[in-house]
C-alpha cells in the first residue's frame, strides 16, 4: 500500500504520518517511512533519536552516487542514463528504528526549465522505485503540495491524505491539492481533520470541505505538544492522537480494499 501525506504548513502531517508507519509496522507490514518535505523531521516523530538520524545524507544530496548511478562523469552536457538502478538503495540508505526503514529524499533546487541533473534522475528513478515496485508499505510525508509526484508514478500512489485543521487556509490549500492530484491522476484523494479541538471545530470542517473526503479526526493533544518539545514521538505517547490515526487507518484500509 502506498499512502502520501501533504497538506498546509504545521497542520499536523508529520505527526499522521509518523503515527501510521508505526501503526503499520505495529501490526508486521515491512514499512518504507518516505521523507520527502524540504523540511524534513519525520525522523522525530517516528521516534528515531538524533545520533541516528543525523547520520542519513538525503538523497538529493549525495551527487557521488547520483554520477555513478547514471554513469555521468563528464559534467554539464554530458550523456547519462535516466534510470538509474536505484532497487539497493532504500535498503542501503536507511535508518531503521521499530520496523519502519526512513529514507530521506531531500530536493534538488531546480534550475532553469530543461535542466535535468544526475540528482534529479536519481530521485525521479527512486520516487518510481518505492512507489511502483516496492512491496512494502509506503507511507510519505510531503511538502504542501505533491511536486514530488509527476505523471506516472502519482497513479501508484492508492491513497493521497490530505491533513486540515480548523481555518480556512489549510482548507484552501486542500482544495488546491486536490484539484492537482486529479490533473496528476491520484485517484483517491481523502481528508484528515487534525488539531480539532471540540465538536465546532469538527463542524468547520466539515461543511468547508467540499467533494473531499473525511477519514476522520485526531484531536489536539497536549501530551503531543509537550512530547515534541521533549523529543518524544507522537505514537510513543500514545493516547486519543493515536487512536485518532487508528480508526484513519481502519477506514482506508477498508475503503482501499473495497
Ligand atoms: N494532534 C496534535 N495535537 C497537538 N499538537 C500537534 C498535533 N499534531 C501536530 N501537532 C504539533 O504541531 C506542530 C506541527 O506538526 P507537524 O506534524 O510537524 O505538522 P506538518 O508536518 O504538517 O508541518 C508540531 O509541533 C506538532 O507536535
Ligand atoms: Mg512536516
């Protein structure tokens, strides 16, 4: 199953993300946790300690291996091959803590149009790699937006989540989202309500979404505020965030295998 997470800035993507890859692993699926926000923290929330995580290069980062992979060598202009060999990869460039692997994709700043460097062709061939011929489950946490799909490999994606909280901003952004994701061809695009706070925030939401929908919702927690600020990850804290995510969980679950 491959499920990718987008969404505003700080509504709680990270936070869902995190929580469903331990759920999955929880339960003995092999789970590929996909960073692929610029701003990447899924590490913390995942609960990987930062000795570890610190260690990981993000892939858009490691030019070595993006030349050697497409052959390249000869600088701009030179040929190099489109698709890499990239099936090692994930295994060799991870970090694995409670059976979730975490890989880091990083992004490689675009220059002008046209410009296609071994790094791109290495993300671009990975991205493929993970959502197209991986078994395991997927799970990726993105930016706010879905750049990182293009035509072809969005269609592997079976679930977009997208995570809103109470205002109409991440509201807006979600509609934006989602009219991306059907030009993109993502078929099942659903809604997370997160942060809500009582039953008026849950009422926000749903009458301001429209022709999107919603999983559910998991509550603004203090113990996951706190345990941010403490360096704990939100699944370790447990609690109604977790259970939120669960019943998310068992509501895709169920739709996806419909
Ligand atoms: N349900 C929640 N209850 C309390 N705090 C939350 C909740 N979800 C997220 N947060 C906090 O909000 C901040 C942003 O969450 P994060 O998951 O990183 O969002 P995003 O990935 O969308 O930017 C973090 O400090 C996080 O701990
Ligand atoms: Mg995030």
């Amino acid at each position: 199953m491959k499920i990718a997470v987008t969404g505003k800035g700080g509504v709680g993507k990270t936070t869902v993300a995190g929580i469903l890859a331990r759920l999955f692993s929880d339960e003995g699926y092999r789970v590929l946790a996909v960073d692929a926000d610029p701003d990447a923290n899924l590490a913390s929330a995942l609960g990987i300690p930062e000795s570890q995580y610190k260690k990981i290069t993000p892939f858009s980062k490691m030019k070595k291996l993006a030349e050697e992979r497409t052959g390249a060598s000869g600088g701009y202009g030179s040929y190099f091959i489109l698709n890499p060999k990239v099936d090692d990869l994930p295994e060799k460039y991870c970090v694995e803590h409670q059976g979730v692997k975490l890989l880091l994709m990083g992004t490689v700043e675009q220059g002008g149009s046209g410009c296609f460097c071994p790094e791109h062709a290495l993300l671009k061939s990975l991205m493929k790699h993970l959502l197209i011929e991986r078994e395991d489950v997927v799970i990726m946490d993105m930016e706010a937006g879905i750049e990182h799909l293009g035509r072809g490999t969005a269609e592997s994606v079976d679930a977009l989540l997208v995570v809103v909280e109470p205002g109409r901003r991440s509201i807006q952004t979600a509609m934006q989202i989602k009219s991306l994701a059907e030009d993109l061809g993502l078929k099942r695009v659903f809604a997370v309500g997160s942060k809500v706070v009582d039953e008026a925030d849950v009422q926000f939401i749903r009458k301001n979404l429209v022709d999107l929908e919603l999983l559910g919702f998991v509550y603004l927690s203090e113990e996951v505020k706190k345990a941010d600020l403490e360096g704990v990850s939100p699944f370790d804290v447990g609690g109604m965030v977790v259970e939120g995510v669960r019943s998310i969980k068992a509501r895709l679950v169920a739709k996806l295998n419909n």
